[in-house]
C-alpha cells in the first residue's frame, strides 16, 4: 500500500471520528435550563381522546422499577438511569450512539384538568392514562 493511500484512509477515519463526536456532543450536551441534572431525554408522544390523555415515553434498556413518576402543579415529570451495559475488560468501544445515563424528561401538561389513572409498562414503553376531571360549574 502506497503511503499516499494510507494517509487518505487515516484522514477519512479521522473525519468520521469527529463527526460522531460533534454528534454525541449536541445529543448530550445540549445547553439550557437544568441539564446538568440530565443527560438525554427519551422520545414522548401525547394521544387525546374524549375522556383521556395518553402520555408515551420511550424508554428501551429502561427496568419499568427505576422508573419515577413526579407530578406538579403544571406538569409531570419521568426520570430513571439507563446504565450502561457491562463490558469485559477487553472490550472496545467502536460507536456508542444510544444514549446512557440519568435522564429526566419533565412535560407540561395542565395537571388541574387531569388526574394520574393508569400506568403501565411494556416492551419498553412506559404510558400514563390521565382521566380528565369534570368542571362543576
């Protein structure tokens, strides 16, 4: 292999590397209000029906057990510890895309109007039911 070949593959691994980099950079390092208490935060989807809201938080390598479920005045809060699997002693990192650590996923959500009915957890899919309350007028 010609030298000018070998510096052109080294190059381009070493692009590659700093993109995956910038990469996990902006996925766990994202700056704003109360980061430093998180590292990422899981995917959510909100579904209303008639008499329900459905809150859905992605939460895959997540024991439904170290989940915990704040509720406040204007929001409810989702927050656990994704460890990282274990490794022997041997092993090396190639790519490390799916993001590990504590995380807490805070949703604004007009408490006053719902009330916590239903949590369940499957296939790494956590879902809060919240009944919405009547008015009395």
């Amino acid at each position: 292999m010609r030298s000018r070949d070998l510096r052109s593959l080294m190059w381009g691994e070493a692009l590659s590397l700093l993109e995956q980099a910038e990469r996990l950079q902006r996925q766990f390092f994202r700056v704003g209000p109360s980061t430093a208490a998180r590292a990422w935060e899981p995917p959510v989807d909100l579904v209303e029906s008639g008499e329900a809201l459905r809150v859905h938080v992605a939460l895959p390598g997540v024991g439904a057990e170290s989940v915990a479920i704040g509720i406040e005045p204007d929001a409810v809060t989702v927050s656990a510890l994704r460890a990282f699997p274990a490794c022997d002693g041997g092993a090396r990192i190639h790519r490390l895309e799916i993001p590990y650590g504590r995380f807490e996923r805070r949703i604004a959500l007009p408490m006053q109007a719902l009330e916590l009915t239903g949590r369940s957890f499957a296939n790494g899919l956590l879902t809060l039911t919240f009944a919405k309350r009547k008015e009395t007028a």
